[in-house]
C-alpha cells in the first residue's frame, strides 16, 4: 500500500497580501474590509499586510491550522485582521478615522494581530490601510464642509490678529507723534528763544 503525503510550505521570508474591493489586485472578488466607527457609521477600506514564518515554529502553525498558507491567509488570519479593526476602530468617530487617527487605528491593530499569532510562530511585520478610507458621500460632504469651516475661522482669526496689529501701530505712532510734540512743546516753553532760531533759519533760506 502507498500512503499519499502532502507537504506544506510556510514562507520563512516577507510575503504580502492585500484584501482589496479591486478584483486585479491578486484576490477573487470583493475583499475589502468594513467596520464601523464609535457612532455606527459604516466605513470600508482595502488593507494589506506582511508577513513571515518563524521557521522554529512551523510545525506549531501546521498543528494548529493544518492548512496551506494561502488557506491560513484566507481563513484565520483575514478574520484576525478583521477582528482587530472592527474592535479598534469602535473607540473613534469616522471623522478621526478618515483623518487624524488613521494611522493609530490600524498601529493598534497591528499590535493586536502580532499578539494573537506571536504563540504559533506567525510573525505579522506589517499592516497597513492599501487605500483610503472610503466613507458615504453625505459624510464626505459633512467631513469636507467641517474642514471648510475650520480654515476658514482659522482665517478669520489671522485677519483679526493682523487688524489688531495694525491698529496697536497707529496708536504706537500717535502717541510717538503727541510725546515729540510735547517734548518740543515743554523745550519752547523753556527756550523761547528756539522761536527765534528757527524764524533765522526759515529767513536765511535754513
């Protein structure tokens, strides 16, 4: 009898993958990843990933999933990702998402993946968003009109600022212009012969 043996092959250098909506990018069909902010609002984005196998460890991995890498990718560690995104990305509002707090979230992310497949000799090096965020048009708009807004009071601001500044220099000068005009007031007060010395001047052509 001749027992048929199947051998399993897990990269020891970095492989990638990306789950993408976009069918070229190597996958069948619509990959992408939702999730939902803090508030409900549902988001969507590709994400990819790196990864290697610790080569002490494979036989660990094969023991646990007794799959290929290409299932482990499919199966297990998509629905990790998955997993670590949903939970993440609850604790902020897709304003951050979409801006601020973009590169956070998925870092948290990152460090949830490593943990969960660190113990089976899965090492994930990195993962990162393969796209932007893609969020409905009305929140767009609303996102869009909210930055509108905070450049233009950020503008507003300058423009008072710059006001302000122009007029403390015309009260600068005026007051320069009445102190020179005292000080020459109090020195022909006490020197009128000063009067008599510029009446010279102006008769001699001075």
């Amino acid at each position: 009898l001749f027992r048929s043996t199947t051998i399993y092959e897990y990269p020891v250098f970095t492989s990638t993958y990306t789950w993408t909506k976009d069918p070229t990018e190597g996958s069948e069909g619509n990959q992408e990843f939702s999730f939902q902010d803090k508030n409900g609002l549902t988001v969507t984005a590709d994400v990819a990933i790196a990864y290697h196998t610790d080569a002490k460890k494979a036989p660990v991995l094969f023991q646990k999933y007794r799959t290929d890498m290409d299932g482990i990718v499919a199966g297990p560690l998509r629905t990790a990702v998955r997993n670590a995104i949903v939970q993440e990305a609850s604790n902020y509002t897709v304003e951050e998402i979409y801006g601020p707090k973009k590169a956070e979230l998925i870092a948290k992310a990152l460090g949830d993946v490593q943990r969960y497949f660190e113990p089976v000799g899965l090492d994930i090096e990195q993962l990162y968003w393969a796209s932007n965020i893609r969020v409905p048009d009305a929140v767009m708009h609303q996102i869009n009109q909210k930055i509108a807004n905070e450049q233009a009071a950020l503008a507003a601001q300058a423009n008072v600022a710059k006001a302000t500044a122009e007029a403390a220099a015309k009260v600068a000068e005026a007051k320069g212009e009445a102190e020179a005009m005292r000080v020459r007031g109090e020195a022909i007060r006490t020197n009128p012969e000063i009067l008599q010395q510029e009446a010279i001047k102006k008769w001699q052509g001075g």
